[in-house]
C-alpha cells in the first residue's frame, strides 16, 4: 500500500478526519464549503431560543438559505421561540442529513449555527425565496401574526462523522460558496457503482495507490473529486481522488470522470 494520508486542514483538507484515507485528502472541501453546501441542501433545523428564565428550548422549523449563508424562517408570533427571540435573539440552528434509521446517526453530517435572530420587516426577495422553497406556506405567510426573520450566523461548529470537526468563523463560512454538484450527485454516485465499477476500480488502483483493491464503490463526489470505498483482503479503505481541474457546475461532472479515465490509459501507454 502506498502512502496513506490522514485529512488535515489544508485548504480542501477540511478539519481533520478519523480514518486513514488513500489517494490526496487535501482535495477534500474545507469545513466552511461543507458546511455551506450542508445549510443549502437541506431546509428544515433545530431551532433553539432562550427562555425567560435562561433555558434552550428547542423546536422544528422550514428555512431558506440566502446567496451569504443566512437563514430567512416564517415564524408565528404566538409561537415559544418567537417570544423567546423577543426577549434575547441569540439562537442556534440545528442542521443535519437525513439518513435511514438503521445508520449510525453520529456518522452523519451535522453543523450548529450559532447566531442572532431578526424581524424582517420588508421580506420582499427572502419571501419569494422562502416560498418558492416551501411553497406550503403561502396559506399563512400573509397571516397578521406571521412574520419573516433573518438568522444571522455568527460562528459555526461542522461535525463531519467521527473524528472530523471543527469551528468555522462567519467570515469564512459566508466566504464560501455550496458545492455545485449537491442536488445532482446521488444520480452521479448510483450511475457510476450501477453502470461504471470496473471504472471506479481502476480509480482506486491507479490514483489513489491501492493497487490490491478487489473491488470499490464510489460513495461521495464534489467539485474537487470522487470519494471512494476499496473492497481490499484485510478489509476496506476509503480513498480519495481528485479531478483534474475543479467544477463549475454539474455538467461538467460527466467530462471530469472520463478525462480522469484518459488521463490513466495515456500515462499507461
């Protein structure tokens, strides 16, 4: 086997990772585009206030994600958070992937925002934003005792699975920009394991130094590369190989894939 990395903080290294990973970790996204991507492909959270009397009190709510990393929330006035966001708007937002109840939930990405709540008092491109997310809410968006606010991030904690966190600052996450290939790289990920193993063997055999590998199965993508698990005799290892060049949209993600397959047919030649 030749050299394994562990992820570290370089600038698409992310955090820090627990397990070793084969091929360039570095070219993993750093924890603010993570966490970036992780508010925009979801758009429900934990809402959490503070109470009178100093306690979190916790509840569900719908969210939209602006162009900066803020979050626009239709809430009730009569609702516990809103009196409680009245009284003290520091708050927290609670995001995580959904995933099936038989995984391991603490391997799953999760980021808690910590921020400021408040009132919008001309939503007029946040509400079209919010609606068009969650168009449900126009029964009641124009309800006397509804309003839209503005939570404002200013720090942020991304826990990436076992072993990888850390803190992001609102500067850097705001700087960041949502992976371009997260609505689109569950299609990417089951065409390439249905239709294009022999494809991602060769990847972890030739890019990422796994030469022993019996099999692998691609299980993450973005704009800097694929993510792969190898099928080895001792087990399995994850292995991390980069793209050419980075994306710029998710057309691209078809190209980048076969010139990474050109690309070792013309260095074997």
């Amino acid at each position: 086997m030749t050299d394994i990395a562990t992820a570290g903080s370089d600038d698409h290294g992310g955090g820090g990772a627990g397990p070793t990973i084969a091929g360039d970790p570095s070219s993993f996204p750093n924890d603010a585009e993570l966490a970036r991507t992780l508010t925009q492909a979801n758009s429900r959270a934990t809402l959490s206030t503070l109470t009178s009397h100093g306690y979190p009190y916790g509840s569900v709510v719908s969210y939209v994600a602006t162009d900066n990393g803020s979050l626009v929330l239709l809430i009730s006035d009569v609702a516990e958070h809103t009196i409680n966001v009245r009284q003290d708007s520091r708050s927290s937002m609670l995001i995580a992937d959904d995933s099936p109840v038989e995984e391991d939930q603490l391997g799953k990405a999760r980021l808690t925002l910590l921020g400021r709540l408040s009132i919008l008092t001309d939503p007029g491109k946040e509400r079209e934003m919010y609606l068009r997310e969650h168009p449900y809410a126009s029964l009641y968006a124009d309800f006397s005792d509804f309003n839209f606010w503005l939570f404002e991030i200013k720090e942020c904690r991304y826990v990436g699975g076992f072993g990888h966190m850390s803190w992001v600052d609102a500067e850097n996450f705001i700087s960041a920009s949502p992976d371009v290939l997260h609505k689109s790289k569950e299609g990417i990920i089951k065409h390439m394991n249905d239709d294009h193993a022999a494809a991602n063997l060769t990847y972890v055999r030739l890019l990422a130094g796994l030469p022993e590998a019996t099999s692998a199965a691609m299980v993450d993508v973005d704009r800097y590369g694929m993510t792969l698990v190898a099928a080895l005799s001792d087990g399995s290892q994850i292995a991390r190989v980069p793209f050419l060049e980075p994306l710029t949209g998710p057309e691209q993600a078809q190209g980048a894939v076969i010139a990474l397959l050109d690309s070792v047919r013309g260095s074997s030649e």
